[in-house]
C-alpha cells in the first residue's frame, strides 16, 4: 500500500489558444512552476523511486532516485529556479509540455502535488493548487470517474471568462476507450427544501473518445458543442480500462489574455462498482 501514486495532468499553458472575445489566437506571459513533493513513510529504510512522465504527443519518460528513510524530497518540474533557488528539473520531464506522472516505490510514500503561475518575470506566485496524488494501483473502481463542479463561462456579459479542460491519463499498454457524461446542473430551492434545474431544456450530453496507450488525454470542454456555455455540469468518465481523471479551469478577465486572473484544480474521485448508478 502506498507504493504507488497518479497524478493526471500538470497543467501549463505556453502555446497559443484561441481569443474568445475578437478571434484569432493569442498567448500569455505566465510562468508555470510546478513540484512533486514526496514524503518516506519507512524510517529505517531509503526508498527506491521511479517517475514515469507521461505526455499527450511522445512516449513515456522514467526517471529514478533514492528517497532517504524517513525523510522528504522535493522535485522541481520546471527549467527556471522557483523562489528557493531549486534547480533539480529531473531528466525525463518536459515542463513547458502537459503531462502527468506516475509514481513507484520500494517503501511506503505519500506524493504531492504543488503547482503555480506567475506574471511574466516576477517572483511573485498568482496562484497556486496543491493535491496528493492518486493512490494506486488503478483497478475496478478507477474505470469510473466524476468530479461535480463543471462549467466554461463564455459571455460578453461577464468580465469573468472560464475555459474548462477535462484530461485523462492512460498509465496502461493499450488504448482506453472512453465516454464522458455531462450531467446538468441544477440549484436547491432552500424554500421547497428541493433541487430545481436552472434550465429545464438543458440536455444531458455524452461523447466517446480514446486515449491511446500510456499517453496523456487533454481537451477543452467548449470543443464539444453541444456541452452549452454558461451552463454548470457534473462530469462522470467512463473506461473499459483503469484510467485518471482531473479538470483544469483557466480563468481570465474578458478579452484581456496577456496573462491570467488565476487557475484551479478540478479534482476528481473514482467511483467503486458497488455505488455505480
């Protein structure tokens, strides 16, 4: 038990992306700085550890290390010292790239993830999320997966513009297929002591698609058309393989894209067979 961790994705935005408010692609200036932090849980022997980085276009990359007894370690996934002065990028990890990364140990390990934007060349964090890992190894119950707080906000009648994307990691040698359910949403009448939709013709939504072997899966909801603006959803995934599951929600103030406001985490949890509706 706790020999083996996931995380699906962390998440960086250095290409360009479309320009929801004029058109055309633009890009921003923010800096990603993202770690792995990793905790011994056998005082008395060093553990032997294995990263496996996993990306949506290139083969898997392994890196290995000893983690003293007792003792935690830190990993920096970046090209660029973090506020601490850390430069130890390991071999195997392309930082300006999506990616996700699995983790093996010869001794009990607890893994965190810890990851961050800046402005530019300032040293100074905008935002930051931190999230253990997954504890593996992935069976059953990781076929099935949902996280309950979906939306992408797309209107000129917002300064707050939301863009929302839904990753999956594939850890296994064949390719997983999979459906995605978007369940609408809907509010609690506190008068009626019941639940409401907040739009009756709102539609529940599904698509399939596959991730192929030990890659990386990353698109951003507003793709599927159907999946409406402005529209809260719960998200369920479905696999015929083991797989991860996590949202990323990049947020800007409208038509402003030199940099962002800030961005989330969207974390998800696997659902065993036995409460599977």
């Amino acid at each position: 038990m706790y020999r083996e961790w996931f995380v699906t994705e962390y998440f960086s935005q250095y290409d360009e992306f479309e320009d929801w408010a004029k058109g055309g692609k633009t890009r921003s200036i923010n800096i990603y700085d993202k770690w792995m932090l990793i905790v011994n849980l056998n005082s008395q022997e060093d553990a032997e550890v294995n990263l496996t980085f996993y990306y949506q276009d290139e083969p898997p990359r392994d890196f290995t290390f000893r983690l003293a007894a007792g003792r935690q370690g830190r990993l920096h996934f970046s090209d660029e010292p973090d506020n601490l002065g850390t430069i130890n990028l390991p071999p195997g990890c392309e930082p300006r790239k999506r990616f996700g990364v699995r983790v093996r140990s010869s001794q009990p390990v607890v893994v965190q993830a810890t990851a961050g934007d800046r402005i530019g060349e300032e040293r100074i964090t905008n935002s930051m999320a931190t999230y253990l890992y997954h504890p593996g190894p992935l069976g059953e119950a990781e076929k099935t997966w949902m996280y309950v707080d979906c939306v992408y906000l797309a209107s000129d009648r917002f300064p707050l513009e939301e863009r929302e994307w839904l990753s999956v990691l594939n850890p296994n040698p064949q390719t997983a297929h999979c459906t995605v359910t978007f369940i609408p949403g809907g509010d609690v009448d506190v008068g009626s002591q019941a639940s409401r939709p907040i739009e009756a013709s709102v539609a529940m939504v599904q698509h399939t698609f596959e991730v192929p072997a030990e890659r990386l899966f990353s698109i951003l909801i507003s793709d599927w058309q159907d999946v409406l603006p402005n529209q809260p959803y719960a998200v369920r995934v479905d696999s015929d393989l083991p797989i991860t599951l996590q949202g990323i929600r990049h947020i800007f103030e409208r038509g402003k894209y030199e940099f962002s406001r800030c961005w989330a985490v969207l974390d998800a949890i696997p659902i065993p067979p036995s409460v599977r509706g």
